[in-house]
C-alpha cells in the first residue's frame, strides 16, 4: 500500500495536495516521448506521478519513467513548477487532489523501452509538429512551455 492510499483511508475523498513529477524526454530525432494513459481514456501525456515519502522530486521523475516505460533517465533540467486551482483533480473514484506538478526534460536516457500495462496502453515518440490532439491538460501547458523555452537548445 502507498502512501496516497494509505491517507485516503484516514481521510476519505477530501481535498487534498499532492505532489508529483513528469520528465519530457526527447530522442536524438527531437521526438517527445508520451504515453497513451488508461486514465483518461484515449488521452496521452508524459511519464510521470506522484512523490513517495522522503523521495526527491528528481528521484520521483526518474521513479516513474523507469516504471512505466522501462527507461532510465540522466541529467534532468528543470522546467517548472505548476500548482493552483486550475490543477484541481475529481478522480473516477470521487477523490479530491490539487496537484502539484514539478516538471523537468532530458536528452539522456537508456534501455530498452517497454509499456507498463497498469497506466499506459502504449508509449512512443511524437515531433513536436504533430503531438496528439488529446493531451492531458496540464501536461499540455507543461510541453508548450517546454517546446517555446528550452527545446531550441536542447
């Protein structure tokens, strides 16, 4: 049992704040890689989730591209912070979160990529040019950040 599990039993479906990690990992062809999410359905965005205690937030993204697409990833470059009320989240279940999102890029990965089946019905690289139209919102705002500030110099 995790730890966001764990405070959901003492506090139901209350409100609550939780922070969590997502990494824009681009290919030597400047490709971004997104993962086609279970949840929402038919939409896409990139690796990433919530922080486990005494976790870094680097430690979190390098956690959760490793298991949900098998890739290790190096020397993470941040991009920003992202918190507030348009991150207010109503899960199928009927709990409550604002997210807090800390959102880094990288060039520098290895492995073999493989998809994680419990969140991800596929994984693989787009151009920027022709990103799907179903991205998760605030991953959205994330990658246009991205794409407008850093992606000319990575």
């Amino acid at each position: 049992m995790g730890y966001v599990e764990d405070l959901r039993k003492i506090i139901g479906s209350r409100p609550i704040i939780l922070v969590g990690s997502v990494t824009v990992i681009v290919n030597d062809e400047g490709e971004i890689l997104l993962q086609e999410r279970t949840y929402p359905p038919g939409f896409w965005g990139l690796p990433g989730g919530l922080m486990e205690l005494g976790e870094t937030t680097e430690e979190t993204a390098r956690r959760e591209v490793f298991e949900e697409t098998s890739l290790v990833v190096d020397q993470l470059q941040f991009i920003n912070v992202y918190s507030g009320p348009e991150y207010f989240v109503r899960a199928q279940n009927g709990d409550e979160f604002f997210i807090v999102t800390v959102a880094y890029y990288t060039k520098h990965f290895s492995g073999e990529m493989k998809v994680d089946f419990s969140e991800s019905i596929s994984v693989r690289f787009f151009h920027p040019g022709n990103l799907p139209g179903q991205l998760v919102k605030g991953h959205k705002v994330i990658l246009d950040e991205f794409l407008s500030k850093h992606y000319k110099n990575i």
